[in-house]
C-alpha cells in the first residue's frame, strides 16, 4: 500500500506532558487541583475574573520554561518530509501552549485557543504577547478597559477552526490521535467522522482513550517515544 500523503493529527496535553505541562484529567492534572466550572466557562469568568486571570498567567509564565519534547520535533519532521512528497500534515491541536510552533511544526489548528494571545471582548480584536492578563487592562485596539480574556476556548464556547479541520479530515488519507483521553467534545468525535468516511484512523496514546474502540490500530506508552518510533 503507498504512504499515506495526507495526514490529519490531533493531540491533547499527553503531548505535552513530558515537556513538563500539566494534562487536564490524570491524577496530578488540572482539573484535580482547580474546578473546571470556575476557571475553564464564560459563567466562571463573569463570576470570578481575577482567578480565571491568576489561572492562566500563572499557565503563561511557565511557558518559557518548558521545552518541546521528542514527540513535538519528530510530529515536525513528518510535516517537512510529506511536504517534499507533495503531501500535506493538518496538525489539529486541543493544546494552548506553543510547543508544536516552537518543535518546528507549521500548519497548525489550534482549536481551543492559544495562551500567548488575548481577546478583547468588546471589540474582539486578537493581541499576541506574553504579558500577564489583569481586569484593569485596555484594549490595544479599542482602549476600552475590563474586557480583555485569554484567548482560549471554555465549556460552552464553539472551538475554533472548526470547518478547516473538517476539510482537512475529509481529503485524509490517515488520521492520528497522539495524547487525549477523548472525552471532550468536538475534538473527540473527529475519530468518528474519519471512521465513516473510510480514513484508517491510530491512536498513541499512554493508555486506550475513551474512544479506543473506533481506531483501526493503537500503539500505547510515553508520546516521547512511541510518536518518533511511528514516525521513524
Ligand atoms: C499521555 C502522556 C504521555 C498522559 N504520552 N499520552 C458532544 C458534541 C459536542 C459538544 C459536546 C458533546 N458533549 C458534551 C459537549 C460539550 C463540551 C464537552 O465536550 N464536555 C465533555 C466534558 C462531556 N464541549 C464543549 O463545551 C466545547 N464546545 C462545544 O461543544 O461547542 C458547541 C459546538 C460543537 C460543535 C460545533 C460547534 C459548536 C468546548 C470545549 C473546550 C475545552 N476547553 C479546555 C480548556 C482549554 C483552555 C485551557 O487549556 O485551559 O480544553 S478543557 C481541556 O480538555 C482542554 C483540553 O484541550 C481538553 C482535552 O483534554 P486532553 O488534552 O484530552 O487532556 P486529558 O487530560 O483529558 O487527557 C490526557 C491524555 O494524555 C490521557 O489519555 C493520558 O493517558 C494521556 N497521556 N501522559 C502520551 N506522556
């Protein structure tokens, strides 16, 4: 059978994991330290802005000091090599960090958001940078304090990039999940979607995800070292 030429991946936190980020549902993940309704819903945010704003600059100063692992470069060294086959890697991440930017990779979705980018929410302009986010903080755009976010997507809200990532799965010829429980929808029903149109899907994962049971093929342990043994 030829090589696939038309990858779509997805990865979730277990990609970053090794690189020292926090995932979200494992024992010593997010949600066992923080509730998710008061830091991850618009409802939360208009309850308690100072918190949901402590819980992510406390997420985007530690950014600097975690490193894209194995996994990251060698998910970038599939996109460059499919490129000089005139085939095409869609990287769908769930992620907000910038570890696959910084690994290398170049087409990237990122479907819940980016913590190095703000949002205002009265004029909806988009600001990339670093700096803490505070209550008191005007709007590049507008000037109009009180109204800047993280820009990232909470329960409720629509994930971005949606009809790219549609379109990308639909001229797939694989589809690969690398580190995501699977659980968080609608991330979680691309498996299926790739299924019905006939897309051979794999999971990588550290242990069967929610949805194990719709992939055509899993290899489980650590992303640092079963996504470069794939790859390789
Ligand atoms: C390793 C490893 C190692 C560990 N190596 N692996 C049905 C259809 C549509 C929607 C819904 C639905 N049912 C319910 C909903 C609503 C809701 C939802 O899904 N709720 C569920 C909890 C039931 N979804 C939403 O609200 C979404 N919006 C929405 O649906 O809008 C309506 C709409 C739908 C369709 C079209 C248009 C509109 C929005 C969801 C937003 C999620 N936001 C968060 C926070 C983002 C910002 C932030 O980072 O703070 O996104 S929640 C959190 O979960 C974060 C993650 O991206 C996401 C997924 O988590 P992930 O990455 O899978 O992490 P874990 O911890 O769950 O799993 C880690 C995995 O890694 C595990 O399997 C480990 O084993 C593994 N692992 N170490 C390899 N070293």
């Amino acid at each position: 059978m030829a090589p696939p030429r038309n990858i779509v991946i997805l990865t979730g936190s277990g990609v970053s994991a090794e690189s020292g980020v926090a995932t979200f549902r494992d024992k010593d993940g997010v949600w066992s330290k923080y509730d998710y309704r008061q830091v991850a819903t618009p409802e939360g945010f208009a309850a308690n802005p100072a918190l949901v704003h402590e819980f992510y600059n406390a997420r985007r100063r530690a950014l600097p000091g975690v490193e894209p692992n194995a996994a990251h470069k060698a998910l970038a060294e599939l996109e460059r090599g499919l490129d000089a086959r005139g085939g095409k890697l869609t990287l769908i991440t769930q992620n907000v960090d910038d570890l696959h930017e910084r690994g290398g990779s170049k087409n990237i979705l990122h479907m819940h958001g980016e913590l190095l980018k703000s949002e205002c929410a009265h004029c909806g302009a988009v600001a990339a940078g670093d700096a803490d986010l505070s209550l008191g903080l005007a709007c590049g755009a507008c000037s109009r304090a009180g109204g800047m976010r993280p820009y990232v997507v909470w329960f409720g809200e629509t994930p971005r990039h949606l009809d790219e990532a549609a379109d990308a799965i639909m001229t797939a010829d694989l589809f690969v999940s690398i580190g995501t429980s699977g659980s968080v929808y609608p991330a979680a029903g691309f498996v299926a979607e790739a299924r019905a149109l006939g897309v051979p899907a794999m999971e990588l994962n550290l242990e069967p995800s929610e949805n194990a049971h719709f992939f055509t093929d899993a290899r489980y342990g650590p992303a640092g070292e079963i996504v470069p043994q794939w790859v390789s």
